[in-house]
C-alpha cells in the first residue's frame, strides 16, 4: 500500500522575487511551511505582507524564484503535472464576480467539473453536491448577478469544490462582503472542514476569522512571525499590534484589563470566555472591596 503523506502541501525554503525592468522586490522570503492534510489554517498578514504571492505558490499560480513547493508530493515546478497540482489545490479569490463566468448558477458550478472532461451524469450530481454543502441548492437555477455578495461567494467556493481539490486556498474571500456575508463563508467553510475533511487554508486579515482555527500563521514582511494556536497568537497582543495588526476586541479587552493588574486569562477568545474570565475577576475585585 502507499504511504499516504501526512501533508497535502510543503513549501521548502521559497523565495519569490517580481521582477519588472530594473527593479527586483522581495516578496517571500526563504519560507518554508507544512500545510497537514485535513487542517483549517488561517494566514494573517497587513497588506503588502506576501500573502496573496505565498497563496499563488500553493497551487502553482506562482513559481518560486528559488526553493520548492510540493502539493501531494508534486513539485509545482513540473510542467507536465501542472493541472494535477491545480486539481488538488483550488484557489477562491476576493471578488466574486471576477469568479462567475456562468449566467445560471448550476451552469457556473458545472464549468470547473467540464473542463476536467467528468462525465455529465457525475457532473450533476457534484452540482447538487457542491451547492447543498455551501447551501445554495435552492438557487440552482438563479442567476448569479442576483445574488448578494456572499452568495456569489459561495457559489465560487461550490464552482472549486465541484472539482473535489483536496485542499482550497482562499485569498481575502470575505474582503468585500458585509458582516453577514462574511459570516456565511466562515461557516461554510468550517463545515467543509470538520464534516468533509477538506483541508482549508484561509488568508485573511478579519481577525475574529481565525478564532476557529486549528493553526494561525501571522506573515510580516515575507516571512512567518508566529505559527500556533488561535488562543496562543491572539494572547501575544503587543506582537501582533507591532506588525499593524488588530486583535480580537476579546483579547483586547483581556489584554488591558491585565495590564491593569486584573487576573484574567488572557487566552479567552470566544465572547463567552471572554465573559467568564471577566465575572471571575469582577469577583475577586468586589470580594477585596468588602473586606
Ligand atoms: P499581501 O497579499 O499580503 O497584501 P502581496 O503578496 O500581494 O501581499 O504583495 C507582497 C509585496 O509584493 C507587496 O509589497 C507588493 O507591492 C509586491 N507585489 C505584489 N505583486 C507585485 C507585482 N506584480 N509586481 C511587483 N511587486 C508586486
Ligand atoms: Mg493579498
């Protein structure tokens, strides 16, 4: 039997370089990163941090300039298993209407899975599929300029899913979309992960986005600064307020009432624990009042 790889993605020392007439930037510098089959992984990072470049490399949009990137053991430097590498790693990009080609839903969610030459029959059924599991079945048959903007996000996110990619990079997939919008991707998303095992990998600089994480890295300047557990990154809040980042108001909140002397977690990141840790110490301030 094949071993099978504990990592879908491996990027190994990779820096990438634009280069336009006389000018070279850096915009990654020698990362290297393991993205393990079946995580939820976010990527936080100010504009300008290397994010999208690093995103673009997963699934062989960019080339490195020097190092490797290797999806299920493929290099993405292999011409002729390019489209293999695209199959496994889908990308979901920020603006949806640059996303939807079709004018009827299920025509839109069909196309991907066309275009890998999948007979119409399975076709079909991954449609339906796709669109209940972002849940979007009822509007197969509507036209997507309709819809709100999360809406036509989730049908991008279905149009990808429909080609079953083992893993899906989405870049700023929220930045246009109003709260609740937003709210609809995360939770999509979550549930693509815990109930299908997709491996998800989520660049965004929504902070609260991450909280269901099971990893955050936090990119700078082209490299990783931290690499952790939602709870672990989001308690370094001076660290994170350094490279222009914002936190959670959670953790925030925590953070100043420690720095105040309070005795708070400052690990909470959920409202509720956020709350408990609160009354914990409203309690220990009322009881040393009364004495
Ligand atoms: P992020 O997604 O975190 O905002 P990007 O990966 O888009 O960061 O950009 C990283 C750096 O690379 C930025 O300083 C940006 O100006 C530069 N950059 C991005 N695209 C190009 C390009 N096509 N040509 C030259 N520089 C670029
Ligand atoms: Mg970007």
């Amino acid at each position: 039997m094949d071993e099978v790889m504990n990592n879908i993605i491996e990027v190994k020392n990779v820096t990438y370089e634009y280069t336009d007439e006389d000018n070279r930037f850096t915009a990654v510098k020698n990362l290297s990163l393991d993205i393990e089959r079946g995580s939820f992984t976010v990527i936080l990072g100010h504009n300008g941090s290397g994010k999208s470049t690093l995103a673009k490399m997963l699934n062989g949009l960019n080339k490195p300039t020097r190092g490797d990137v290797f999806v299920d053991g493929i290099n993405t430097k292999a011409e002729e298993t390019e489209i293999e590498v695209k199959r496994k790693v889908g990308m979901v990009f920020q603006n949806p209407d640059n996303q939807i080609i079709a004018s009827i839903v299920e025509e839109d969610v069909a196309f991907g899975p066309e275009n890998l030459g999948i007979p119409p029959e399975e076709i079909r059924q991954r449609v339906d599929s796709a669109l209940a599991t972002v849940d979007m079945a009822d509007f197969k048959k509507s036209t997507p300029h309709h819809l709100s903007g999360g809406q036509k996000q989730r049908i991008a996110i279905a149009g990808m899913i429909a080609m079953e990619p083992e893993c899906l990079v989405l870049d700023e997939p929220t930045a246009m979309l109003d709260p609740k919008g937003r709210a609809e991707i995360i939770s999509t998303l979550l549930r693509l992960n815990k109930e299908k095992g997709m491996t998800v990998v989520l660049i965004t600089h929504y902070m609260e986005e991450a909280e269901n994480a099971d990893r955050v890295i936090v990119m700078n300047d082209g490299e990783i600064i931290a690499d952790d557990k939602p709870k672990t990154i989001f308690s370094d809040v001076k660290r994170l307020k350094d490279v222009g980042l914002d936190v959670p108001q959670t953790a925030e909140l925590l953070y100043k009432l420690k720095s105040e002397g309070f005795g708070v977690d400052t690990h909470a990141l959920s409202v509720e624990e956020a709350a408990e840790q609160i009354i914990k110490a409203l309690g220990t301030f009322t009881d040393s009042e009364e004495k």
